[in-house]
C-alpha cells in the first residue's frame, strides 16, 4: 500500500475517533450508553449494549455502514427499527475457527419461499490483504470530513497534498492544510 493510503487512513481513523460513535448510536435508541455496561462510551461498550443487529440492519437497508448511517434519524427509522427485529446474529463456527486473522464473515439471508441467500469475506476491505486503492480510501476520507462539517475545499487540498506526498520538497503543504484557521 502506498504511503499516501497510510497517511489518509490515519487522518480519516483520526477524523473519525473524534466522533463519539458508541454514544450516538445509543442514544438514537434511547439508551444513555454512559450508566450502562461499563459505562465506556466505546465501540466495545456499544456493541454489548446495542447488540450487532443494530449494525446488520443498517448495512442491508443503506448498504453502506458509515458514520452518517448511524445517526438517530437513521436507526430510529421505522424500516430500520423492522430489520433491526429481522437480524439473528450468531458466532458462525466456520467463521470463529478462522480465527482473528482472518476475520471471516459468513451471511445467511433466510427468504419466505424458503431460499437461503449466503455471502462470504475473508478479508475485511482495508486489510493488509485486500486493501484499499487511494482513490477508496480518499473516498472515506472524505465522508469523514463531510460527516465532520469539514469545508470540503479543505478535505481536497489535504487529499492532493497526500497524492503528491512523494514528489513534495518537504510537509508545507500538507501541515498548512491541516492546520486548523
């Protein structure tokens, strides 16, 4: 991966560890996530809390699962609330001896008519094995920023200073862009 993938996954991972997550995607459920559980609000918290069906029913309805999927206006829709009561989640036992260096997920979708619709990944997109070309992760980049309220003028200058990272002279460029005005 070039170091230009390095360095936007660690200022969109930076972007995005500014944004209480845990607290928000509980909150949109009613729950205070900070007298409950550990009363940590992180992700480990969170999913102890919410449960993965939370997650689950916002991926197949939105088909994405970004910061902004996780809102109280999204998960406290009504077509998310109905999956959220669809979503059976489980430790698969083909995907548990896989072990966490693989991060296996295994998907079974179970129909009406009695069809079972099944998916599988080995790898998690942004792995050392299936990572993510620039252009992808400029993309998350800049939902993080958009998410954040950054001026998106801004998120496409710290983007093209990181795409040309390996031609600059020195880090101007890139430090001016980061600096907050």
């Amino acid at each position: 991966m070039p170091i230009q993938n390095y360095i936007l996954t660690l200022l969109g991972a930076y972007l995005l560890g500014s944004i209480p997550t845990g607290f928000l995607a509980a909150k949109a459920k009613g729950i205070d996530i900070r007298s409950v559980g550990s009363g940590n609000i992180g992700a480990t918290n969170a999913m102890r809390v919410l449960g993965k069906p939370v997650g689950i029913a916002v991926l197949l309805l939105e088909r994405k699962a970004g910061l902004a999927q996780f809102q109280t206006a999204v998960v406290q829709r009504p077509d998310v609330q109905e999956w959220i009561r669809r979503v059976n989640y489980y430790v698969d036992p083909e995907a548990e001896a896989a072990g966490f260096a693989r991060m296996t997920s295994i998907i079974k979708i179970h129909l009406k008519n009695g069809t079972v619709l099944t998916g599988r990944a080995d790898m998690a997109k942004g792995s050392p094995s299936n990572p993510m070309s620039f252009e992808e992760a400029a993309d998350k980049f800049s939902e993080c920023a958009d998410f954040a309220q950054w001026p998106r003028a801004k998120a496409a200058t710290i983007i093209e200073a990181v795409k040309s990272l390996e031609r600059a002279p020195d880090m101007a460029q890139l430090a001016t862009a980061l600096t907050v005005q």
